[in-house]
C-alpha cells in the first residue's frame, strides 16, 4: 500500500526558505512525484514534478526559479525546496504519485493516484 507523508511546513517571513520532505513507502521508488498546492477557497495547482530519475523536472511559471524539487532514490523521499517565498506561496502544500506507476511527470492532478495528507506553508504579508 502506496503512503505518502509530508513534512516541513510552517510560518515563515517574505523572502525566507522552507524545504518540503515527502517520505514514501509502498513501492513507488520509480514512480514520477508531483507537488501540488492548494490556497483557501482555491483549487488544487500544480507546483511541479519529476521523474522516476530526477531527469526530467517540470515546474509552474509561477515558481520558477525559486523552488527546486529533487528526489532521494534511496530514501524514497522527493523534496521541494521553496526559497523566495511570497504571500502568494501561502497554501497546503500536497505530494503525489504518478497512476500506473508512470515515470513521468505531469501537470494534471488526475494523472496522480497517491496522496500525502498535506502540509501548511504560511508566509504572512
């Protein structure tokens, strides 16, 4: 059974870092990972995602250039580094994936079967 587990969220100030830790477990050592967000009374976006390998990483204009995601093979556990962080940035910040066990990144929430239970980043105006 696929679980995903975040960790490394909290309140921070305009400008600051955070990283992101999301632990695996269940056999999804090669599965494409996906972070998504979600901010009060919005839905659910795209942050980015990489591949099985870490070779391929995509990411939403909005976060390009300040957030970093890579992943530890042998920990089973992908990361985001946030640097830059803005008020905008302020949501629950989600881990997934990939269905089927596909390798490859994607944009689109529904191409992800497994969810972590989330975690808040707060960056105050």
């Amino acid at each position: 059974q696929v679980q995903l587990v975040e960790s490394g969220g909290g309140l921070v100030q305009a400008g600051e870092s955070l990283r992101l830790s999301c632990a695996a477990s269940g056999g999804t050592r090669n599965y494409a990972m996906g972070w998504f967000r979600q901010a009060p009374g919005k839905d659910r976006k795209f942050v980015g995602a990489i591949s099985w390998s870490g070779g391929t990483i995509d990411y939403a204009d909005s976060v390009k250039g300040r957030f970093t995601i890579s992943r530890n093979g042998a920990k089973n556990t992908t990361y985001l580094q946030m640097n830059s962080l803005e008020p905008e940035d302020t949501a629950v910040y989600y881990c997934a994936a990939r269905a089927n066990g596909s390798r490859w990144p994607s944009e689109n929430s529904y191409a992800y079967a497994y969810w972590g239970q989330g975690t808040q980043v707060t960056v105050p105006s």
